[in-house]
C-alpha cells in the first residue's frame, strides 16, 4: 500500500487516500503552483509519509488558508465540475531538492523547511503518451440567475456553484458589435466608455442558460454567453486553467531524464499537427528535444521553422554553422571543450530557444553534447545556499562578444545577473558562460570575491553527475533546447582527425507558445479569444 495525501484548490478540500501499486501511487494534475497538488510516498523514497504529511501542511498554509477534510466528498464532486478530469495521465510530484545524494536526514529537512520556499519550482514529472494540456472538451454549466450587488454581479449555475464578475469589467468586456471586433479578437471600444460607477439597468438571464443580457444605466446593451463567462470566473480552479493555457508547467528534471528523453520525427513534424503539439509540449514542460530524420544538409532548420516559428536572427547571422574553423570568431568553432552555458548572454534579448542540426558527426572519442536543468540547480542553491544564491540574483555581471565573423565586426556587451528571478520568486532564466563573460567587474574587490564564491558553488552543483547528462548526436538529428533555462556544452574532440558540421539557428518563445495554443485550439477545442 502506498499513502498518497491530496491537496485540492479553491472551493478548498483535503483528504488522505489509500491507493496501491507495485512502486508509487500516480495521479494527473493541471494547473498553476496555485493549483492542484498531489504528494506521492514511492517506496524509493527517503523520506516518509510522517514527512510528507508535515510538508504537505507547509504547502497547504500556502496554497488554501481551510481544508476540511470532513468536507472531501462534496468538494470532489464539486471541484470536478468545475475543474474536469484529473486523473487523466499518469504524474508525480518531483520535490528537485529531495535526491539520491541527499542523506535521508537532510532530505526530510530540505522538504520541511523549503515547502514555502520551493513551492513555485515544484513541478510534475508527465508521461508524454498523452498530452501536457488540459481537458478542454469537457461540457460547460449552463446560467441559473444572477443578482446584482455593489459592485459585482453575481451568477449561480445550474451545477450549483456561483460566481461574481465586477461591472467595471462586464462593460470593459462588453462582445457587442460597437465594443469588440470578433474578426481581430479585439476591443474597440475607448477607456472613456468606462466609469467607476456604472451599474447595471437590467440584468436577464435567458431561458435556456445559455446567456446573459446586461442593460446598462447608460442604455448600452451586452449579451455574455454562458460559457464565454465560466471559463473567465473569477475563481482559482478557471484561472489556473487559463494559466495552464498560457504557459505549461516546466518539470525540473535531474540526470535521469537520459532515459526519457524526448523525441520526434522530423518527417512527422512536417506532416502532423498532433506530433507538432506534442513537440511544442514537451518543449515547454521538459525544456528540450530530440528531432530525428532530417536530411544531412543545410537548411532543414528553415524548413521545420515554415512549421513553428520565424528564425530570430543575431549577428552571426539567421543561421551559422558550427565547425572547426582556421580564424574561428567563436570558441565554438574549434574542437575545445566548451562548458554549460546559454547562447548569446551577451545580448539583451537573449534568444529564447537554440536549435542544434547535426550535419555531420565527428566520429571519435567527443563531440558529445552536455545538458542541464539550469533551473533545477537554482532552486538547489537557492535552499542549500540561500546567501550565495542573492549574490547571483543581485550581482550584475558584463557580458561580451568582440570579434569578427564573415567580415561583420561587433562589440556587444549585455549587464545582467546570473540568476534573473521573477517577481513571485520563480526562476526565469539563468545567464552563464565561461566564454562570454567580460573580464571587466563593476563591483567592489569583495564583493568581486563573493561572487566568484558564489558562481563556483553554483558550478559544484551543477556538475554533479545527478545534475547533468551526455548525449552524442547522431546526423541527422536536431537538438532544440530551451536557451532560458536548459544549458548546454560540448565534449572536447579533436578536430584535425575529422570533421563535426553542425548549423545553429534560434526561436522565439512568443511564436512557439503562440502556435502551441492554435493546434490546440484546433485539435482540442480550448476557450475562446480575448
């Protein structure tokens, strides 16, 4: 038997579940940190379910200020109403801190005390037989009534539950033919059609539910149809759908993941929409891929970017080529080691996601390219070392790339910190580069000596063999990888007995999220525009 502790969102339900099986319990979730969050005991695991009981309540004090587990049934039923299936696919939570090479002491520790701290990095290990995205082919509630209050106007639904939705925001969102263009997805209306005071006149529901007529005090007229209003409720379970739609959920991954690496065909890219949505997924989630079956020539980047997304071109061109060269402009260009880094640190739109087309191999000893969850030893500093880990988020560092290639010559410096962090406390992206880094330092000698401090624990860490992994592309393969947050190397090879041809191009994260939601919306149904 193994002991699986269940966290729900809004409309807040607990509950300890008894599930059984050979290894670990499973379940599926989707959703933001926010969100739904499932805790599962695996019999490999150091740490008990004592543990995660208590690191379970450390989360709850997070996530939801009652759980009331007396209350479990009705809140079941209710959250799959209004959240859908769940328990689609097979999942479980990665706690990134809680590792083999962590003793079972320090592991219950790390998750007790880093439950709040981590919380926004923790992330779910998905099976990608089945799609990341959520259910968005389950049936909508139809509208029961309304009732209008100070502020808001409040709706019950015919499954029971209920929702409010501020008048300012009604009428900001207003889908007539005045205030929206349906072709653009746009409003058209101006801000001074706005007040705080506007109320409505009437308030209708239709017969059928399917909709809701406003008139406001104003005599402007809106008509909201039932599901257009439940998928923007203001209410956890919707919004973290949306966020779920927004954005994908990244599982930070160890070096485990060289058994599960993804992969695609390039022939079926090019062919099928749901290889493409799956590919644009794990990208998303897992940070990299493996595409496989291209020719060995030039230009197959291009063609499976008329798929994707446009080539984002830098100074060294829409795309350039990686081989040993006499004048090399780049260390890449030589057969020398080349440590764990990000591409182009030293441009301030540093590019989103690199594409690697192995052309040729060389076929001796190395070559071998090197991957690493950079985020995932983030968030490792960030607990085990949390004073070293803000001289990396406050440190700005130069950036630098002074050379000359193809007969462009350029300088072009970027200050940023190593480690950029967002607001909520989450990981954004990590900029490291042994070759771009400038030799110039704008801080103090002792602060200079706690970077350097900190920088090399980072790299301790991230070197560890359970932190990254070797892969050796074969021709015809294509590495992408996600340059905000999966770094990458290369293995020393020497270049005078053969060759290594590999040709680089980048994308952008903007278009690739953009093309991952309009296969969704065409092979899944999903909501609707603005």
């Amino acid at each position: 038997m193994v002991s699986t502790l269940l966290v729900l969102p809004s409309r807040q339900r607990a509950a300890v579940l008894n599930c059984s099986s050979p290894s670990q319990a499973r379940t599926d979730c989707t959703g933001s940190p926010s969100g739904p969050l499932v805790l599962v005991q695996e019999n490999s695991s150091p740490w008990g379910f004592a543990s995660m009981l208590n690191a379970s309540k450390a989360a709850t004090r997070v996530l939801s200020s009652s759980l009331k587990a007396t209350e479990m049934q009705a809140g079941w039923h209710s959250f799959l109403r209004r959240g859908g299936k769940i328990l689609r696919r097979s999942a479980s939570l990665a706690v990134p801190s809680a590792r083999a090479w962590t003793t079972p002491l320090r592991a219950k520790q790390m998750t007790l005390s880093a439950a709040p701290a981590l919380l926004p990095q923790l992330s779910f290990r998905r099976s990608f037989s089945t799609s990341a995205t959520p259910d968005l082919t389950r049936p909508l509630p139809g509208l029961a009534r309304a009732s209008q209050g100070q502020n808001t106007l409040k709706v019950w639904w015919q499954d029971g539950e209920s929702d409010e939705f501020p008048y300012i925001w009604l009428r900001d969102n207003c889908l007539c033919p005045a205030c929206f263009l349906d072709t653009a997805s746009s409003r058209v209306s101006r801000v001074t059609d706005l007040s705080h005071d506007m109320r409505p006149k009437e308030v209708c529901v239709s017969e059928d539910g399917a909709s809701l007529r406003v008139v406001w005090e104003d005599e402007h007229e809106g008509t909201y149809s039932a599901s257009w209003l439940h998928e923007r409720a203001f209410n956890p379970t919707q919004q973290n759908m949306h966020e779920n739609f927004y954005k994908l959920r990244p599982e930070l991954w160890d070096s485990d993941m060289s058994r599960r690496i993804p992969r695609a065909s390039f022939d079926e890219l090019m062919e099928n929409d749901a290889a493409l949505l799956k590919l644009l997924e794990s990208m998303e989630v897992l940070g990299f891929t493996v595409v496989s079956g291209a020719r060995q020539e030039e230009g197959e980047l291009q063609r499976l970017s008329e798929r994707v997304s446009y080539l984002v071109p830098s100074h060294y061109g829409t795309t350039f080529t990686v081989k040993s060269k006499a004048d090399p402009s780049n260390p890449a260009y030589t057969g020398k080691y080349l440590d764990l880094h990000s591409d182009l640190v030293f441009l301030h739109y540093k590019p989103c996601v690199q594409l690697l087309h192995c052309i040729t191999q060389f076929s001796g000893d190395g070559g071998d390219s090197t991957l690493a969850d950079s985020h995932r030893v983030a968030v490792q500093m960030r607990e085990l070392y949390p004073q070293k880990f803000r001289f990396l988020t406050d440190v700005p560092v130069d950036f630098r790339d002074v050379a000359t290639d193809e007969g462009f010559q350029f300088d072009i410096i970027a200050r940023r910190p190593m480690i950029s962090t967002k607001p909520n406390g989450e990981i954004e992206t990590v900029n490291i580069s042994t070759t771009g880094r400038d030799s110039h330092f704008g801080v103090s000698p002792k602060d200079a000596v706690g970077w350097y401090d900190a920088y090399l624990t980072y790299c301790e860490l991230l070197y560890r063999p359970e932190n990254h992994f070797l892969y050796k592309l074969e021709a015809g393969e294509i590495l992408i990888v996600d340059n905000l947050r999966i770094l990458h190397g290369r293995t020393g090879y020497r270049a005078y007995e053969g060759q290594r041809h590999v040709q680089g191009g980048y994308w952008d994260w903007d278009m690739m999220r953009s093309r991952r939601r309009v296969l969704q919306r065409k092979l899944k149904g999903s909501p609707s525009g603005i």
